[in-house]
C-alpha cells in the first residue's frame, strides 16, 4: 500500500470515526426507502448491526402506523427531488419508545437523475417533552389566571403589558395580546390612567412591593375602584426590570361602605341629617368658633300638635308631613346652613357665620313658610301647619356643645309656653 492509499485510508477512517460520533443519525436510502448506509447511532437504535440494516426500509424498525411523517418526507425527495427541513414523530418497534426528531434530508444525485438520498436527523424527544409540560404548566397556569376573579398582568419598565389575563385585557377593552406592549395610557387616555400611572411609579421607583387604591371610570361612565398590589422584579445587579401586578375590584365593597355611612349619618324617612351628623357638624362649628371666633346660631324647631295629626290621620300622613315640613326647611335656609332631624317632630339647624339678627329672620321665614305648606294624600289634606323655634347663637364661654343646645331648648319651650308659632331666643 501506498503512501496516497494510506492517507485516503486514514482520511476514510477519521470521517467515518466523526460521523459516527457526531451526536446525530445519518443515513443514506435508496429510491426504494432501503437504506445503504447509516453511522453508528442509527444501527444502536434500531438494535442491529451495519450489514443487518441494509436492504431494510422503516417498516422493520418503526411502528407503520405511527410513521406517516416519515414516508412522506421521504417521497418528496426522491420522487420530487426536493430539500426537506422540518419535525418527525416516530415509534420505535423493538423499545415501543416516542421519539421526535429534526430532520434535514436531500437527494442523491448521479447524472441529474434522484438515485437515493441522504439524511441527518438529531433527537429532540427531551426538548419535545420539556415543551409539552412547559405547554401543559402553561395552560394550567392560563386557566387559573382566566378565571381567577382577580386582574393579573405583567409589565417591563416603561409600564408596557408584558402580559395580561383576559379580565385585564378586557377592562382596557382589548385582547390579550393586542394589549402586550402597550400602556394603560395608550389605552384609556392620560386622564383616565393618573391612578395606574401612580402605583407603577411607586414600584419601579421604590424598588418594594406596594399596595393600594386605583380607580377609573369605565365605559358607562361609573367610578370603578381596584386594591391593587404591584411586586418589582429584578435582574442580577438588583434592577427593577419589570414588575407584577394583583388588582382586585372593589367597587361594590366602597358601595356598601358608603351606603354604611350614609345610614349612620342620615334620617332615613327625611333624607335630612341625623342626630349623629348635627352633633358632629355642631362640634366642628364650635371647634371653628374657638379657634377663629367664627359665630354660629342653632335653631331647635318643633312642629306643633303633630301628635294630633299622627292620631287623627295615621303614621302614614305623618310620615308625609315630615318629609313636606323637611324640604320646606331645605328649600328655606341658605346652601351654607345644616340641617338635620334629631327626633321625631324635632329639628335642628345650624346657621354657621350669622349673628342674632341675621338668624331671626331666617327663623321667621321658615315659621312663614310652614304655615304655605298643604299635604294632599288620598285620604285627606293637612295644612295650617305651624312651628315653635327656640334659638341661641354661641357664646364666648361655651366650651361644649350642649351649653348652647341646652339653651336652644329652654328657649323652644318657652316658644311653646308662649303659645307656639313663634321664635324665642336665648
């Protein structure tokens, strides 16, 4: 053997060593699909040797059902004489095993006519299977965060969505990958997004979770109102990229919170305040006055011989009379006076910033105008009404409130002593 012979040799065998150690599975068929060559990772997992495999095509090794891929990749070549790229499943016979493979196959050519063709194929059943529990987690996880009653999303530190749940997307009224890198400014205006726009600060400023109260007004016009908690995430060197957020709506709970409140503060029959409500709005008159000198009057008013109507014409009527003599009084005062019911037939007023004088004559027109007051109900109608008004402005040594109504109320019972309908002053 010759010196050119031992160098082919050698070149033959270190191409042979490579192919058979390169991590993939080459092979070379015939136009009948019979294989005439493969390197050694295809005769280990067909379980056979070299010479065993030749001659043989897939159905000795893959499962026929299960190959379709295969045999048509494999026609497309050598009958169409095209380039093939792409997946394919098979199964193996001797193991039962699912394997995925990416594939590159091409013909063989001798003087331009397809007499073969020749293949690289590499594994990538773990990839495949890292994808299907990665695809399987990730449903899972879309599932729960669809229809978790809450808005969850993503975004980078420009405030863009890096993701959104379908209740957030549809609360900035889109789909959810038609709201990924946009802003909730982009999407409801510079107006509607201040709440947004102030949390997202916070975290990406702060660098620490936050938490707190968002609100919108959404598309029919009504206030809506979020907790919302923002969490940053960061990068190795302890950059805020990005941050997380929770936000849940709480609009109906600020509702009832609200309505609460209102019951606790207003005469339910009358809509007027309540006793509650005068005393505080009285302590903060005096509190006023205190600090700044600013007089205040009271006003204690009494409807007269109520107790007749309600026995002669039912609780009913009464009812209706109240809430006539409660907007005759709203009607009558200024937008500045408070007015309120603090018991059944009795009212109080405070007229803040006004001297005696100024709360005579407003009393006397509220006794006149009680006296215009007609309440027609199916059953009959009340009128020539009438008041007793008993009145007392704040005085330098008044340091409780009750100093002043106890005055208000000697002077609303010497009005009805006095024979009622009138305006006393103490």
């Amino acid at each position: 053997m010759n010196s050119q012979q031992q160098q082919l040799e050698l070149e033959l065998h270190t191409l042979k060593t490579t192919i058979n150690n390169v991590g993939a599975y080459i092979y070379i068929k015939d136009t009948n699909g019979c294989y005439t060559y493969a390197n050694q990772k295809v005769t280990e997992l067909f379980g056979c040797s070299l010479e065993q495999l030749v001659g043989l095509d897939d159905s000795y090794f893959f499962l026929t059902d299960h190959f379709g891929d295969l045999q048509e990749n494999d026609r497309k070549v050598l009958e169409q004489g095209i380039e093939i790229e792409g997946e394919e499943r098979n199964i193996v016979k001797s193991t039962g095993e699912t394997r995925y493979y990416w594939t590159v196959k091409k013909p063989l050519y001798e003087e331009g006519q397809v007499i073969g063709m020749y293949g690289i194929s590499t594994d990538i059943t773990e990839r495949k299977l890292l994808e299907k529990q990665l695809h399987e987690k990730q449903a899972l996880l879309d599932t729960v965060l669809n229809n978790i009653d809450a808005y969850i999303y993503m975004k980078n530190s420009d405030a863009q969505f890096l993701y959104a749940n379908k209740k957030t997307a549809k609360l900035f009224g889109q789909k959810p990958q038609t709201l990924l890198g946009k802003t909730a400014e982009q999407c409801l205006g510079e107006e509607a997004s201040v709440d947004f726009n102030q949390l997202d600060k916070q975290v990406l400023t702060l660098g620490k979770k936050v938490s707190g109260q968002e609100q919108f007004i959404d598309e029919y016009g009504e206030t809506r109102y979020y907790w919302t908690t923002k969490v940053p995430l960061k990068n190795s060197e302890n950059e805020v990229v990005s941050f997380v957020g929770m936000s849940t709506d709480t609009t109906e709970i600020i509702k009832l919170k609200e309505q609460y409140r209102r019951l606790a503060s207003i005469d339910e029959l009358t809509q007027l305040a309540n006793r509650r409500s005068f005393t505080t709005q009285g302590n903060s008159e005096l509190a006023r006055f205190l600090r700044h000198g600013c007089k205040f009057v009271i006003l204690l008013l009494d409807l007269d011989y109520f107790k007749n109507i309600n026995d002669s014409f039912g609780h009913a009527v009464g009812d209706e009379v109240l809430i006539a003599v409660s907007n005759c009084f709203v009607d009558t005062v200024r937008e500045l006076d408070f007015v309120s019911r603090i018991g059944g037939e009795e009212f109080a007023i405070i007229l803040p910033k006004t001297d005696v004088k100024a709360a005579y004559v407003i009393a006397e027109r509220i006794r006149n105008n009680i006296k215009k007051i007609i309440v027609n109900t199916p059953f009959c109608q009340v009128k020539n009404l009438s008041i007793s008004i008993g009145l007392s402005i704040v005085k330098a040594e008044d340091s409780e409130l009750d100093h002043i109504l106890l005055r208000a109320d000697k002077a609303l019972y010497e009005a009805k002593s006095a024979g009622r309908d009138c305006v006393i002053e103490k």
